[in-house]
C-alpha cells in the first residue's frame, strides 16, 4: 500500500494550451516545423530599455526583494496608473506579484472561501479554472456567444447566475480568449450588479494597451473610487512589454484590508524576482512609440488573419476588438481531435500549425466544441502560411472523418 | 455594507520574519544603521558565472518558459543530483519551482486536503505555517528542544502525534530556524515511522551545502529509490548560490502521479521566470570551490557568532551544525518586545540590530518566548559588532523592563 495524493490535485485541470505540447514535440522531433498559435507568446521583441538592465546588471549578490513589491516598481505601477488618468492609486494600493498568474490566485483566493462561486463569463481565460480548482472555488459560467462578437449578455441574464454562494463577478477586458473589448456601458452594468449584489469585481486588463477599434478601453479603474471596497485590478506586464518571460504583474485594490491579507500570502512567497522586478521598473523609460508600434503591429496581423479566415469555406469568425486572440467556429465536430491531427497526421511541405481547441475555455459540456483560439501571435507572413495550412489541413482532415 | 475578504484569507499568518520590517525602516529613517540578522538574505556574493548570464544577455523577447522547466535547467538539476550520488533522478523527476517556496507549496498540495495535518519539528520555518493556512491544513507540531541542540525526539514521542488525518511528515535539513543537521539515523526513523502510517515524507534541504561538521548530510535522496512513492524532496538555489532573489527551486519525486498533478499546478502559472531559469541552469559551470569557500566563510562566522553570544550572561544556544541559523535563548521573557526595543528604543553610536523573535516558528502559544532567531549572513566583523550592540541592549532593556 502507498499514500495516495491528495483528492483536490486530482480536480486540477490540464491547461488547454500547453496539454498538446508532448505531440508539437513529436512532429518537431520528426522535423516538421509547427507555427505556434496556440499560446500568447508573442515574438515582438522586448523594450532595447528592459534588456538592457540585464547587459548593464551590476548588483550583487541577487538577495531578495521586497514582499509587496521593490519600492522602484511599486513607483513605476503608481506613475503608469497615474498616466492612464488613475492618478489616486498609490503605491500602498499595490501588490507586486509573479506574473498576472499570481494576482489571479490571490485575488481569488482573497475573496472566497472553500465552495464559493465566482462568476465568469465563457468563453475564459482556463488558468482561471486552474486557481478555482487549487482554492476549492466553482467557476460559474455565463455564456457569451461568437453570434454578437461575445459581448455581454443583459443584467437579468447575468443575475439569474448569482446566489448567496457568490463572491465576485471575474471578467478579461479587452477579453482572452475572445478577442472582445467591453464597453463603458457594459463595465458600468457589472459595477451595478456588483453593487446591488455586494459581491467583489475583479478585472483582469493585462490586454490593455491591445484595442483596435479606437481609444482607451474602459478599465475597472474608472468605477474604482466609486466603489473602493468591491474593485480589483489584475494586471500583467507580459504582453505589454511582450516580455511573458519576467513573471511580473500587480493586483491593485483601495481595499486595505484585502490588501494586508494579500501581503501576508505574498511574505510567505518571499518576493517576486529581483531581476524580474528591476526590469519591470524601468517601465516608464519605455517610449510611447513601442506601445504604438507593437498596436499597429498586431493590428496589421489581426486584420491579416480574419481576412484569412474568411477565405476558408465553413469557417466563422467576429473580428476581434482587442487582445491578439480570435475565436474561430471550424466546420469539424470536434476541434480537439482536428487539433490532435494537425499535429500527429497532417503536414504540408514539412509544415504544420498549431492552435488551441476552444472546448478548453468553456465550462459548460460540450460548450466551443467546433471553436478553437487562435493567437495571431507571429508576423503576417507567417500568418498567411498558417491560414494556408489551417485551410489544406481542414480539407483533408473532412474527407477522412 | 461591502463584500468582506475571506474567512481564509485572515488565517494566514504575517512573516515573523518580515513584520518588524516597518520599525526597522522607521530605526533607518531616523539615521540608525541597521544590522540585518532577522533574515537569511546573505551578503555572499552570487557565483559570477552566474551574474555573466545576465551580462551577455542576448535572447529577445523574454517569452514563456516551459511549465516544468526549461530543458537545460532541468538537465542541470539532474547533473547535480548524479554528482552527490543520486544518478536515479532524471529529469522528469524533477519540477521546476519559483523558489523553494513554491516547491512546499505544491509538495503540501499534492498531499493534503483541506483539513488534513502534516508533522512538524517545531521550532520550524514558519512559511510553511503560511502555506498550510492557505491550503486549509494543520500543521501539527512536534516539539524539540535547545537542550539537546534541537534533534529529533524519540519514535515513539512522534508517532503519537500521528492520527487518521496525518498525511505527511515535513522535515527540514540543515535545519532553518535551529541549524541542525539530522543524522541519517534520524531519517532513517522518519522514513520507518512513513513506511509504518503510509504517509508521505517531505524534505526540504535548500540548506544542503552548509554542514560544519564533517561531510555530506543525511538526504532523503538515500531513502527515496526504496520509498519511491513517499519521498518528497524540496530543494532551492538561494542558499547554495547566495541567490535569494532567483526565484529558482524544484520539487523532486518518483512518484509520477503526484508529479503530473503538480505540473497541472504549474501550468496554471505558466512558467518559472525565463531569466531566473537561465542564470540558474549554469549551475553546474560553479566551480566546487565556490561552494567550499562560502561554506567555509559561513563556519567562520558561525564560530564567531557562537563564542560572542557565549560572552553574553544569561544567552544559552547550541553550536549549529549546518545552515546559516542559531536559535539562542535570552535572558528577556519577551522576545518579540525584545526585538521590538532593538529597533524602537536602542541604539548604540547610531547603530542597532535586527533579530527575529522565536516565537513565531513554534506553533504551540507561548513556546519559544524568551528566544531569537539569528542568521549568521553578514562578516565576521559585522558579527562582533552585532553582538556587542546585543548586549548593551539586553543590559539597557532589563533595566528598564
């Protein structure tokens, strides 16, 4: 007889992007050469102002840095918020964390106790799911639908979901795995819901900078004084600065209490990296042009790929509003097997692409069964041979299914 | 009215270790110099092997790492296992951790559902208090004593301890907060009382290297090829390479079950930091002399540390065996006050110490009172100096109190 592990690690799921990276592994072994958009890391390049605090490193040794954050970056967070126009959030309403992954579980794990509910719209983010599972929480499921660019749906709709087990409303604005940029209206409906149910808003903008279609995207930053006991903010520096490597984020809250408990969790963690934090805090030396550049630059690509898209008989798409991901509707049954193939018996001149089946991101069974997320993650060139592959690879999958 | 935190969130503990930091910053603020031996944040220098991966930085954008590791980490974490005598370990063996923190926290995880317990030798390292708090365990202490230099009680002493709900035994060695290095008899028990109850043995031995006292320390490597299924080891760079602040550890295991959980874990957080696991993969180019001299140097102060806190009336401690840690019994009956005054109402030609009350690595209420953590991690001349501040303020604070 040998001790077992216990139940709840059996409750964590597989991440629906990474589970097919062994078969990715093995076409590569057999020298096929796979496009990755099957995850959000991006080949932009890294700010010249991030890297060089590496060539230039001269600390030494690397002890560790502050629990809540080094005070350069805990600074260089307040200055970014304050550009933005959020100029009331301080240094002391935020906590440094390990990427946005870490201000996702401690703002969940903030909020709920063991059998809580928490509310999300699906498609979602599936680490939320990950956090959820590891903290005994229940991810709620309201679905959105591709039909109207996955948008959300009325007050009554998101309502009928809340019960006394409800804790907070989690939404992803401009939205991963959709692509879709809430509006100040819809912002200002889950405010009020927030409000007239007393349950917590957390909002997850590490896509913030990626809008196409015009203008600032509306932030829980904007309902933030208003309702200063109820608003949490994840954030992330990894796509902005396309730099998912320096595992750095922050959670953001007026509410201290919340606050001092999240830094108790963070003083057991010791602190986030103290390279990963000196190179985040030289955030504000990098130029408005880089954020406008890498904009334009997605821009350019998601434009290229729904364009693409377009051109495969069967496929449905809404173009996305922000973010680099887009939900796609394939014309098979089940894109998790189609995503299977397309790595373990289909290529085309040595060549194959690689995407994340959308079932992954649904709670509900059965639910994206026939979507999977693209991420237009590499540049337009490659973008088209993808949508080439996609297109033979559909072709041929349908005639032997 | 407005949503209120968890009930959760309240029961993890502040850093015993951590949270005299605001005094010390307000001692600083005034102009007093503080000696920092509350934390075991070396001023060892980090290898320059090390330091020349940051220096030569070339890879750009700073992307994702793998969720277990990256390969040449990975391979790097074998190599060292095969060179202290444990070639069994390979590298899917092995998780690769943001610090050895996150390796407890999936070790306790992966064993323990919410209202389980876990053994351990009190005085502990008071993280793993935080960790069980998170997770809804009990840490159930098993006292040991200065008086006998903080080793093991007997099996029958431990095993009384032991219930239905008893999942695992944690241990820790060299032992942070004690510097006792259980001898392979000690572990030799430990994995005969884990054979017995069918529960899970975890160690943590990020203190490995440090050993004054002849040799190589017992390991629960030596037990693990005949316990696969039980043995947990825990393991970090930021001792060994005077890197705290590379958030680099690894959780190892043969059980492959338990790890293929704990890499559903890390998936959900994506990846180590990409950085940190480059600086941490050219640990096998550290020269063995590096290891030699520090620990060498860590020997030195250790001796000086001890033979000054001899000279102090009323101060009992043990000689460390290992680690960089003493725990010494003061002649207050109130250490945490103590400590406090240290940094409050004492100074001496502008200068103080920082040390870190005992009692919050006990779990049972009132143990350790009259005693303080010490971490030997600066000169030997700083030392001196740190000791004669010692004393002056005990002689200053039992007038006064």
């Amino acid at each position: 007889m040998n001790p077992t592990p216990s139940k709840r690690l059996n409750t964590v799921p597989a991440s629906p992007i990474r589970v097919l990276v062994p078969l990715a592994n093995a076409a590569k072994a057999r020298g096929t050469r796979v496009y990755h958009l099957n995850i959000g890391d991006p080949d932009i390049q890294t700010p010249k102002e991030m890297l060089s605090v590496l060539t230039n490193w001269k600390q030494n040794p690397i002890g560790y840095g502050q629990s809540q954050g080094d005070k350069s970056l805990l600074e260089a967070f307040a200055a970014y918020y304050k550009k933005l126009g959020y100029g009331f959030i301080g240094t002391e309403n935020i906590q440094v964390t390990v990427g946005g992954s870490e201000a996702i579980a401690m703002a969940l794990f903030a909020v709920c106790d063991p059998g809580d509910d928490i509310l999300v719209f699906e498609p979602f983010y599936a680490n939320y799911a990950s956090y959820a599972a590891v903290y005994g929480i229940n991810c709620i499921p309201v679905t959105t639908s591709i039909a109207n660019g996955f948008h959300l749906p009325s007050r009554k709709e998101i309502e009928r979901h809340i019960t006394k087990k409800t804790k907070a409303i989690l939404l992803c604005t401009p939205n991963n795995p959709t692509g879709t940029v809430y509006t100040q209206d819809e912002l200002e409906m889950l405010g009020d819901i927030a409000s007239a149910h007393n349950i917590f808003l957390i909002s997850d903008e590490v896509y913030r900078e990626f809008v196409y279609e015009g203008g600032k995207p509306a932030s829980i930053l904007s309902l933030m004084e208003r309702m200063p006991r109820q608003c949490i903010l994840v954030d992330s520096l990894s796509k902005r600065y396309s730099a998912c490597g320096i595992r750095i984020g922050c959670l953001v809250t007026l509410h201290d209490e919340l606050l001092s408990g999240v830094l108790r969790i963070a003083q057991g963690r010791l602190s986030a990296g103290l390279v990963d934090q000196a190179i985040a805090a030289v955030m504000g030396d990098v130029p408005v042009s880089y954020t406008e550049d890498v904009r334009r630059e997605y821009q350019k690509r998601r434009d290229v790929l729904y364009a693409g898209l377009r051109t495969i008989p069967g496929v449905t798409a809404t173009l996305p509003e922000g973010a680099f991901y887009i939900i796609a509707k394939l014309p098979v049954s089940d894109s998790g097997d189609f995503c299977r193939f397309l790595l373990t018996d289909f290529s085309d001149k040595k060549e194959t692409v690689m995407l994340a089946p959308a079932s992954g991101f649904y709670k509900t069974p059965g639910a994206g069964k026939q979507e999977v997320r693209i991420a237009y993650v590499l540049d337009s060139t490659k973008l088209i041979r993808a949508v080439e592959l996609l297109k033979k690879a559909l072709v041929e999958y349908n005639k032997s299914h």
